[in-house]
C-alpha cells in the first residue's frame, strides 16, 4: 500500500481501499454493501441507527453484532421499534448481543417515531434521506435534528451516506471505485 493511493492487493488480485483489509469482517462489507446504493426504508432506517451506535466504538464492533440488533430491534422495522415502551429499555439495556447504551437504544425508538413523520410528510425515508444526496451531511443532519431525531451528527450521517451509496468514497482504483450511482 502506499500513502498517495490508499489502496491494497485484496487476496483475490483486486484492488480494493485499505481500511477493509484489517479484518475480513470488513472486507466482506466493503465488497458486498458499503457504498451501494440503498433504497429501502428499513434498511436505511437501519443503517442510520446502527451508524449512532457506533459513536465511539469501532465499526467492527457493530458490524460483528448487527445480528443481534437486527434481532432486538424488530428486524429495524421503525414502525414496530416506535412501539417499544421503557419495558423495551430495560429489556434491550440487558441485551448483551447488542451495544447497551440506554441513551443510544432510547435514541433509536424516538428516531423510530421521527421515521414514521418523515414517512407521513415525504412518503418514504428514501425520498427525504436521498434529496440530500448532492447536498452535505452537515444539512441533512441539522435537518434531522429539526425534526427531533437523535444522534445524527454530521459524521455520523456522513457515515451513513457512505454507506448507502450516496456518496462515492471508493478509492480512486479500487475495484469498486467506478460503480455507478442512481
């Protein structure tokens, strides 16, 4: 690898950007998700989540318990999540499969709520997270920030909308780089 390009032979002679190949967790997410373009409501309501958890921690560590959140947080179906109740808190603060954090689970089930706004005023969180596109994370997180959701910093939904493919941060020369967006 060297500095100027940011790039490493991957095992199977592709090029691919170096921060995927500490792990092979992280290889497999950058070849199979990361930067591909999401559409889906729960996904992206998944995605947005997932991305707060990860506030302070490394995205291996989300990444290796995503099952587990899938599983505690209804498959992220923010209609069901907008339900929990501080039952669903204190169940969720025990949940070791998952990162206990109570303000980050409380965080997720008012965002579930904030989910269902959006959806009633821009008929999908598709429509609304994908009209920033062009814009900066900064507008979409003060955005959402207006309409009460939590822990969406700029980074953090910056993350996001790498992830989601709405912005193309391949490495010029990984073999992912080229793709092309919606």
């Amino acid at each position: 690898m060297t500095a100027a390009s940011k790039l490493v032979l991957g095992p199977d002679g592709r090029q691919r950007c170096a921060w995927c190949t500490t792990a092979p967790d992280y290889m497999a997410y950058h070849d199979e998700e990361w930067g591909k373009p999401v559409h889906d409501d729960v996904r992206l309501f998944e995605k947005i989540c997932l991305e707060g958890f990860q506030s302070g921690l490394s995205w291996l560590t989300i990444l290796r318990k995503r099952e587990g959140f899938r599983r505690a947080f209804c498959g992220f179906d923010f209609r069901r999540v907008a339900r929990f109740t501080e039952a669903d808190v204190e169940r969720l603060v025990g949940d070791a499969s998952i990162i206990r954090h109570r303000g980050k689970i409380q965080s997720t089930i008012h965002n579930a709520a904030r989910a269902m706004e959006l959806v009633g005023e821009a008929g999908s969180l598709d429509s609304y997270f994908w009209s920033y596109q062009t814009r900066t994370a900064e507008e979409l997180a003060k955005a959402l920030k207006r309409k009460g959701w939590t822990f969406v910093g700029p980074t953090t939904v910056y993350a996001f909308m790498q992830a989601m493919g709405m912005v193309n941060d391949h490495e010029p020369g990984c073999f992912l780089h080229t793709r092309p967006q919606p």
